[in-house]
C-alpha cells in the first residue's frame, strides 16, 4: 500500500486489476493520493477515442472498442510476466456490458472486422481487459465491448479457446500453460516497415446517429512507455485530481496526442 500523499501508476491491462484499483477511489481522496492504472497503449488507446466520440454528446447506446497493436519484437524467450498476462485474459473468459451490467460471454465473441483510415481491414474479437471498464466509464454507454486483434480470428480457434478455458480452471494445468508460453522463444521482427497501431471505437445513439473513430501511433510498446513516463511526470508536478483513475479519464484524450497520437474521425455527429 502506498502512504498517504504518494501517488501510484500501473500498466495493469486486467480486468479484475482494473476494477480493484479503481475501487479505492473514495480512499485515494481521503487519503490525498491519486492512483492511476492502465497507463499504455492498452486502456490510453482505446479509452481515448471512446471519449472524443462523446465529447459534448448524449450518452450513446452501444459503444465498440478495439485495440490493433503492432509491436518490434525482440529475439528471446516470451517471459513469464507476460505469459501469465496472457493465460491470465484467457482463463478470466469473455466478459462485456449489457443494460449497463458487466455479463459473461463466450471468449472471443464479438467478431468484427474493422476497417483503417489506410484502407486495410484488421480482424478483431472480445475478451475481457481494463479497456471494456473504461470504455463504459468513458461513455456510460449500457452495451458495451472491447475487442483485440491479438485475438484468434478462426471460428475453430475461437471454439478450442472455449476448451482450453475450462481446462485452466485447474491450477495445475493453469501453471503448466504459463510455463510453456514463457518459455517460447520470439522471433525478432524481420521486415524495416513503420510499426503502425490502430485504437478504434464506434457509438451508436438512440437516434440512430453512428460515429467512429481511429487513433494512429507508431509501436504499442514504444507508446505505452511514453504514456507511463508522462503520467509519471504530471503526477510528479502535482495539481492531479485526487483519486482512482484510468488515464485519460485523468488526463483527457489530449494525453494520447501528447504521447505521440493522431484522431481520425468519420460518421454522423449524433443530436
């Protein structure tokens, strides 16, 4: 725990992660702290696009989010952090909003593939994550889900994750998956192009007005470390509201062109 007066960032990109901290709002206050979780491309990307689209708006009815990372891998092994993360997201199963209330789903449900301002389309599909809670803060929006394209777009692949969450319910089986994901040696990226990582998100609102839009940055990674570092710094200045948050509820959607950022917008402005 933190002493009181010290301030408090995290990567954290999980679901129940993100719920916890964002619970201890009312003790941050109390206790003149604020804590922010989620502070990379992660929950910034997403969470960022969701509220320019309702910047100054009604609060729409359904809201899609979608995170599309690209990332300069190095060679090595993947590493336990980030293969528990991994199995970790898997084994939490699907998750999204419904009539405002957070309901289970298949995991990766919610298919879709997205079109990008470049004329690609990228595959995506849900899983539960940091992104749907801050997506539905962002927009109080009563449907709601987060989607990734790390996520398998085969309808078989999709099916054998429903399997391979009931088997990592067993700790044991859960701990044997982690070590052989950590285990699994990276490839270093081959080819010289510009990383390029999308956010995306669209609104519908009960008038039936629809809105999209795309936040464009270079490698995830890259963006998430100066996301964190210029958290750190506005916190480290002080004049942060006191209490839990994720970043851009904090900081604004201005935070993630700070970092590096652009918006990119299309559809009809809902009145």
């Amino acid at each position: 725990a933190c002493p009181a007066g010290t301030h408090y960032v995290d990567l954290c990109n999980e679901l129940a992660g993100t719920e916890a901290l964002l619970s201890l709002n009312d003790e941050a206050v109390n206790t003149g702290r604020t804590l922010v979780t989620g502070a990379g491309f992660g929950v910034l990307g997403t969470e960022s696009v969701v509220l320019k689209l309702c910047e100054g708006q009604p609060n729409p009815e359904r809201v899609r989010a979608d995170a599309i990372p690209s990332i300069d891998s190095e060679p090595g092994p993947l590493g336990q952090a980030l293969a528990a993360s991994l199995i970790g997201v898997l084994a939490e199963g699907g998750r999204r909003f419904e009539n405002g209330h957070l309901v289970r789903s298949h995991i990766f449900d919610d298919f879709a593939a997205i079109p990008l301002p470049d004329g690609n389309w990228v595959k995506t599909a849900g899983g539960a994550n940091g992104e749907l809670l801050a997506a539905r803060r962002a927009s109080k929006a009563p449907f709601v889900v987060a989607a990734n394209s790390l996520a398998p777009s085969s309808a078989i692949l999709r099916r054998t994750a429903q399997t391979l969450l009931v088997l990592l319910k067993s700790e044991r089986i859960r701990s044997f998956a982690i070590r052989r994901i950590a285990a699994i040696n990276v490839r270093p990226t081959s080819d010289s192009r510009e990383r390029v990582s999308w956010a995306h998100a669209s609104a519908i609102w009960p008038s039936g007005a629809y809105s999209e839009g795309w936040l464009k940055i270079g490698d995830a990674m890259e963006f998430t470390s100066t996301v964190l570092a210029e958290v750190v710094v506005r916190l480290h200045a002080g004049g942060a509201r006191l209490g839990a948050y994720t970043p851009g509820a904090l900081f604004g959607p201005e935070l993630a062109e700070d970092c590096g950022g652009r918006f990119y917008f299309k559809g009809a402005s809902p009145v």
